[in-house]
C-alpha cells in the first residue's frame, strides 16, 4: 500500500480499524504455513462456546494472544494462531430446545434425533459465527482459514479413534456409578461442572427404632427425602457410643423397612450425631460405602427429581415437595426429635444453576490413575510450566487426587458414543466406523449408544485433532506442540489438565511449553461481572465508543500473571488519552518531515546532539525491557513502560527539546539530525506498540518516510547496545531535574507562563556544572530563563530570591523581575490568614468532645487530615513570604 500524505486532526478509530482489519486479512497476513526455513510459534485459540457472545473475559483472554502471535510474527517465526468454537453441548441444545417451544410449539419428545440434529446444525450456521465476527472487531490476528468447530469432520475423526483407543486398553469402560445429573438440562455433569456454594439449610433430627426395642437412635440429615431409599446407618468403628448397636437392625421411619447397622470409617463421629444413614443411590460417598458392605441400591428420586415408585405415596412428588410432606409426617409420628440451621455446600449445575442430584447411573467413563502419572510428572519435571507458579499447586491438588471421568451425556447434540449393542446377544462393539453385524453373533441388528461425550473430551483432543491428528502430516509435524496456552484460571481443571493427559496420551508430547494463567476481569468496586449484578461491561460497546486500541490498553494496564484486574472508567479514559497522545505526537513528527528524504540521508554526517544520543539511549533500553517482559508474560508492565516512554521522556521531553532544531533552516545538518532521530524513534515506538495497539499503529506508520505494505510485517526492533550510553543518560537527568526544580519555582510563585527569568545555577562539583554549561539551551528553552549564571563560586546572594536544590546544584532565582513583590506579598499574607482559619475552625471540632465521640469515624479522621494539611500548607507559604522579605 502506498504510503499516505497527512494524518488527519484527530484520530477516529471507527475510521481505522474496519479498513486496516479487511486489508490485512485479505492480504493473508494472518495465515501460517509450514516452513522449515522459520521457527514456529504456535498457538491454539481456547474455542469460545459457538452459542456465546463476546464478553469481557473473552475480550482480555484474546487481547494477551494477539499481542504474543503479532510480537513473535514481527521477530520473524512462522506464528500460527489457530482459531475456532466448541460445539457446547448442553448450550447449544438448550438454545435449541427453546427455539423449537417459541417458535414451533415443540418439545424434543416431540422428534426424532434427525430432526432435531437437522435443527441444531440449521442453529449453528446462523448462529455460530457470532462471536467469530466480534472477535474479528477485536483485531484478533488469527489464521481464519483453518477456523475449526469441535464437531467438524476432522475433530470427529479424532475423537473416534481416541474413544477406541481408550477403550481397546481398557481405559474406558461402563458401569453403574453415582453421578451428577442435572434434573434441568436431564444429563449428567463431570465433577468440575459443578460448582458449589454455601448455602443456609437445615439439619434433620430423624429418630430411627432400634428393632424389637422402644429405643430410638437419631440420625441428622441434611437431605431427609432420601431417607426413603436408606440401606443401612453407619457408625465409625472407633466411636465407643454404637459399638452395642453393631449388627442391630433398626427401622426406617414412616418406610418401616429393616436395615442394619455397619462400621465404616468414613463416617465422622463429630458430625451431628456420628450416625449417618447411608443411601448409596443418592450419595457419592454412601455409593462408596454401599460398595465396600454389599448393600443394595434403591432408587427414590428419577431424572426430573421426582420421587419414584420406590418412594411410596411419595412417588411423583418433586423431591422439595416430598421433603416438605415427609416432615409433616415425622412430626406427626413424633419421629422428628429437631430442626436445626446449617450452613453447608450445595452443588449447582455449572449452566442453569438448578441444583444437582446425586444419582446411580450406567455411564461411560474414562480410568484417570493411568493416564494422570504422566500428566503429573509433566509439570513437576518443568516440560510444561504455569505461568504464575503457584498455579501448579491446583493442578497437582486435582490431578493428584483424580477421579474416573464421567463422559457420557444424555444429549442430542454433541459427538455421538461410538459403541452399537447387539439386541441379541448383548455383545458391545466400539467401533472407529459403524458395524454391520455383531462380531459375536454375526446378527445384524444393532443399535447406537444414545448418549454423546462430554463437550470435554472433544476439546482436549484440541491442541492436536486442529492439526488432523490422527493423520500423520506436515502441519502437525511443524507446528506440534504449541507453546502457550492462555486461559483463565477457572479453565485448569476443565480442560488444561485434560489436553496435558491427552496429549501425552496419543502424541507422546506435551500439548503446549507454557500455560499463561489470567485472572478475572471485575466491577470497579472488585465484584464479579455478572447479569443480577447488572454490572457486565459489552467491549463491543466500549469498541464503538473509545475504539478497539483503547480496550486492549485498558485491560493489559495493571494487570499482572494470575491475578484479577479491575475495569474502571479512569482507565478507559487514560487510555484513550495514551491514544490521542500519540497521534497528536505523530502529526508534529510528520509536520516536521516534509523535506525530509530516508534515501538521501547519509547517516555518518549526522551531528546527534546530547538530547539525541539520550533518547536514542533511551530507546534501545526500553526496545531491551519490553522484548524481556514480553518473553515473562508481564503484559501490564509492557503497557506501563511503553506509556511512560512515549508520554513522559519522547513527547513530553525530546519533542520539547529539539523543537528549535526542526524550526531551523530547511537544509540545516542540526535539522536534517533532529529529522532522523524523530522519525526513528517514533517509527520504533510504533512497532513496540503494534502489538498493544494494532490499528492506530499501522494508520499512523503508513505516513511515516519508509518501505513496507505492513507494520504487521515488519521486524521487531532490536536493541543495539552500542547507543546504550549511562553517561549521556546520567547527564541528560540532571539537566531536567534543573529544569523540573525552575519550573516547579514558578508555579509556586505563579510567574506567567511566558515570561522570561533570570537563574543561577551554583554547585562545588566541577562535573555538574560541566553538564549544565552543555544543557544551558536546553534549560533555557524549557524552563524560560533569558539569562543563566553557572558559577562554582557565587560571590553575592540576591536579597530576595526563591532557592531550590537537586543533583547537589543549587538553583537560584532572583525574584525581583519575576514577580510583583508587594503584590505576592499581600496575596501569601491573605493566603496565610484563610489558612489560620481553617486551621481554628478544625480545631475547635476536635476539640468538641461531641464531635469526635458521636461523629462517623470517617468524619473525624477527615477533620484531622484536614488539620494537618492546612498547617503544613501555611508552614510553605510562611517560609515563602519570608523568602519575600529578606
């Protein structure tokens, strides 16, 4: 693309980011390909439910990956992001479901599995590039062209063959265990897809009678409805109370079925009464126990949480209404000895909130001991590395203590079980292909499975099945294993454990180098982001707002590995204000190079001033410590030390400094340097920032002097350590300090902006006088001083003057000339006055006994403050009024 003329007054990123966005794409300038000549650099893109919208959460996630792939894009890798969605099983078929009752009037019960598939692909094609195209406003630099979907063909294949695998070692088998089941979404849920949280209860004091006796034992409940399916009370075999009671049979209230009484050491004698009902159909722990004595298995509530035939005229009751009958009765039967409030954990399903229902199901599941050693010493040995640290205690805590792993789900949508039964001999095939006969009895009537995988199981084949695993290919062997995956932390047990254990599993390699772990994005007040709350923010309204850059800024600033950052307007606004700086910034540089030519520059006439040499020096550590911060995810200090740079020391200082050396003659040598050095910092700031702040960089580089379609394609700048130079810097740090004290001076002495000074600079040090005889222009120019005096021994002190001292230089600035005296005189005195009386007036409340016993405590601290302010202001303005009248 040709290089533009003018930039216009102000910057208008909705003018921007579409044009830059479309051409960059159509250039192919995100694609990758496999290219043995370049190193690659790979990442997988966590794929975004295809159902979801852009959120915050997203918008952080997809800012930290883009500025990794456009940063080692620009150092030269071969760097491939590769995009994509998840299917989201219960999600999708949720959306589906309600779609079809608004719109059709249907249930699923309604259709059949085809045409309920038809409609959820139909959902997924008008739906499913959503949030594609927001992340696109985004400035995602991703490869769209190989975009996947985790029910796509490929990723189908894989899991196939990963499902058979698994299964021909015996690593995946069924049975009938204790499951979380949703009684909303009517599936089952992984153990991490439930999500606890305390809530007040009540706990049941149930009395149980001891058989052929008039005693009763009391056993304490959190959920008496199950009681309906008790098979046995346990009793630590340690707690001397029961041991009488061991092998007693007691009956169930209101059931009056016998059961015995057993030992078991999970019981806990402390907890209510140290009896504890065991329902093994209902209860992970009960399940457990129910194993380890041979106890039968009755089911009392069904897959909608109502209660069934077991339950006895409680069948068909909701299992809160049955809770709600069941003690009625038992009051009534004088069976309930008490109530009391108890706070405990309650699961709730991770998507709809209902709460779950631990129920004994015939599910798939996948034995975790085998494949979570490898996992584990993955981590230890460092071939995998979270980035903060600490994030590996979570993942030993879980991985450590694992249980099997739940896959089938009773869904629709999703990747359907491939294991057929024979309906004649019962024989179980699992199947890469579908069967046409039964390998046992040769009978051709067979039936598929009719439960999906887990939504997880296709996403941790991810890393690997994007790059068509299980065909041995040339993307694969290139770009296999990736080298970061970023992801919040509340993704590590759900799916970064999983893509480790799979991967080790079916590549022999770990998935990724390093997994860079990011907080959560909360309200200005710390407060999760959540729709009861009302305080979610849109960034696709922020976008339209203050533009995509400003975003990206925004929640990079402040934030660093693993921790939560806060979104709050003034941080928008800082950043906007970043924005606006430097695109004022740029249109000064470019005003100022419209004589310039970079072919006809010869680089070893240039003359570099200190200014120059500083700035240069400046820049190259700068180019150092952002490469190297880059290099530890320090992403917040990335932003802080670019916005520092650009602001403070290039537009605030060097812009200022050189400005009487671009207004000189057009030919000048000191203009043709200040030229160049202008150009090529700003031409560097503008890489540096690239991959912050993608499309105000590349409008503002396409006015710049220079070749190159793309800043996207040009190289990252590289430190050249010969211009690093502590002396020019050290020097260069005096003269504004000198020139921050005088400035500083005339503020506190309120000398108008325009007007001249006169200033003495004394000091016994040779070398700092040395280095303001070198800066004395410079400190003219910015600090306005017509005359400067820099003497080593100063023979006569003006009677009146303001004094300061920095870098062991004492700065003197006669105030004859540069104030009114009288007039500053009389203006400190009132000054003075106004803070006596706010001195008395906050003394006489703390000093009323009333106040400060019966006021806020807030209040009273305000007044102390204020106290102390005031008398340190009229200490300063009694010390300056003195100055006056020396």
């Amino acid at each position: 693309m040709d290089k533009q003329k003018n930039l216009s007054t102000t910057y208008d990123p909705a003018q921007v980011e579409d044009k830059w966005y479309s051409h960059w794409k159509e250039h192919g300038y995100f694609q990758a390909e496999a290219n043995q000549d370049k190193e690659p650099f790979t990442i997988m893109m966590p794929p975004p439910n295809v159902t979801g919208q852009l959120h915050i959460g997203h918008a952080l996630d997809h800012t930290f990956q883009d500025i990794l792939i456009r940063w080692k894009r620009m150092q030269g890798y071969e760097a491939l992001w590769l995009p994509g969605t998840d299917h989201a099983s219960i999600a999708t078929e949720v959306k589906v479901v309600n779609k079809m009752r608004e719109e059709e009037g249907l249930s699923k019960d309604d259709i059949s599995r085809e045409e309920f598939l038809e409609r959820a692909w139909d959902w997924t094609e008008e739906y499913g590039d959503t949030i594609t195209n927001q992340l696109q406003q985004l400035g995602v630099s991703c490869d769209w062209d190989r975009e996947r979907f985790t029910m796509d063909e490929g990723c189908n294949q894989a899991v196939k063959e990963a499902f058979v695998q698994l299964y021909e070692e015996g690593l995946i088998y069924r049975g009938d265990y204790i499951v979380n089941w949703c009684p909303d979404c009517l599936t089952t849920l992984s153990d991490i897809e439930v999500e606890h949280e305390e809530q007040p209860g009540k706990l049941y004091h149930i009395k149980y009678q001891i058989k052929n006796s008039n005693q009763y034992i009391v056993v304490a409940t959190t959920r008496p409805e199950t009681l309906l399916g008790d098979t046995a009370i346990a009793v630590n075999p340690a707690d001397e109370r029961y041991q009488n009671l061991l092998g007693e049979k007691v009956i169930i209230p209101i059931v009056e079925r016998e059961i015995e009484v057993v030992a078991d050491e999970y019981v806990d004698s402390e907890f209510g009464t140290g009896l504890v009902k065991v329902t093994p159909a209902h209860d992970p722990n009960d399940f457990e126990i129910g194993e380890r004595h041979d106890l039968e298995v009755i089911k009392v509530i069904d897959d909608q949480a109502r209660m069934t035939a077991a339950a006895g005229k409680y069948e068909g009751l909701d299992r809160y209404q049955c809770r709600k009958d069941l003690i009625a009765d038992l009051k009534e039967a004088n069976l309930l000895e008490k109530i009391e409030d108890h706070e405990h954990s309650v699961g709730q399903c991770y998507r709809c909130d209902t709460t779950v229902e631990p129920l004994v199901s015939k599910q798939w599941y996948v034995a975790m001991e085998e494949l979570a050693k490898p996992a584990i010493e993955a981590v230890r040995n460092g071939a995998t590395n979270f980035v903060p640290e600490r994030f590996d205690k979570i993942y030993f805590n879980w991985m450590e203590n694992i249980r099997d792993w739940c896959i089938s789900r009773q869904l629709w949508w999703g990747h359907r079980i491939p294991a057929w039964y024979c309906q004649d001999c019962e024989q179980v095939i699992v199947s890469r292909e579908e069967p046409e006969i039964c390998s046992a009895c040769d009978s051709s009537n067979l039936e598929q499975d009719e439960d999906v995988l887990d939504t997880w199981f296709s996403s941790g084949l991810w890393p690997f099945s994007t790059l068509d695993w299980p065909e041995d290919n040339q993307d694969l062997d290139y770009f296999y294993p990736t080298d970061v995956l970023v992801t919040g932390r509340d993704i590590i047990f759900f799916w970064v454990a999983r893509m480790i254990f799979m991967a080790l599993k079916f590549t022999d390699k770990t998935p990724f180098e390093d997994v860079y772990i990011h907080g959560l994005v909360r309200d200005a007040q710390g407060r999760k982001m959540s729709k009861s709350l009302g305080n979610g923010i849109d960034p696709l309204e922020v976008i339209e707002e203050v533009g995509c850059d400003t975003l990206r800024m925004t929640l990079i600033t402040g934030n660093t590995p693993g921790n939560d950052i806060r979104y709050r307007p003034e941080k928008v606004e800082a950043s906007r204000n970043f924005a606006n700086k430097l695109w004022n910034a740029s249109r000064f540089v470019l005003m100022n190079l419209d004589d310039f030519d970079l072919n006809e520059l010869d680089n070893n006439k240039l003359d570099y001033t200190l200014a120059d040499q500083w700035i240069l020096s400046r820049l190259n550590k700068k180019i150092k410590r952002v490469t190297e911060l880059l290099e530890e995810y320090q992403f917040g200090q990335v932003s802080q030390e670019l916005y520092d740079f650009v602001w403070r020391e290039f537009c605030d200082w060097y812009i200022e400094l050189i400005k009487p050396r671009l207004y000189q003659e057009d030919d000048s040598l000191e203009r043709q340097t200040a030229q160049y050095v202008i150009w090529f910092v700003l031409e560097n700031i503008l890489r540096l920032l690239h991959p912050i702040m993608p499309f105000i960089t590349e409008e503002i580089w396409q006015y710049l002097p220079g070749e190159g379609e793309s800043i996207m394609l040009a190289q990252w700048p590289v430190v050249d350590k010969s211009i690093i130079n502590e002396q020019v810097e050290s020097e260069m740090q005096v003269i504004m300090e000198v020139i921050r004290s005088i400035r500083n001076i005339r503020n506190e002495m309120q000398v108008n902006p325009g007007k001249e000074i006169t200033a003495i600079l004394t000091s016994d040090v040779t070398e700092k006088l040395e280095i303001i005889q070198m800066g004395q222009d410079y400190i003219a120019d910015l600090a306005k001083v017509s005359e400067l005096e820099v003497t080593e021994d100063l023979e006569t002190r003006p009677e009146q003057a303001s004094t300061a001292i920095t870098e062991k230089i004492e700065i003197i600035l006669p105030l004859a000339g540069m104030v009114d005296l009288d007039k500053e005189i009389v203006r400190l005195e009132e000054e003075i006055e106004e803070m006596e009386f706010e001195i008395k007036r906050a003394e006489g409340k703390l000093n009323n006994d009333g106040f400060v016993n019966n006021a806020p405590e807030h209040l009273v601290e305000e007044e102390r403050q204020k106290k102390e302010e005031y008398t340190a202001k009229k200490k300063q303005l009694e010390e300056r009024l003195a100055s006056l009248k020396t």
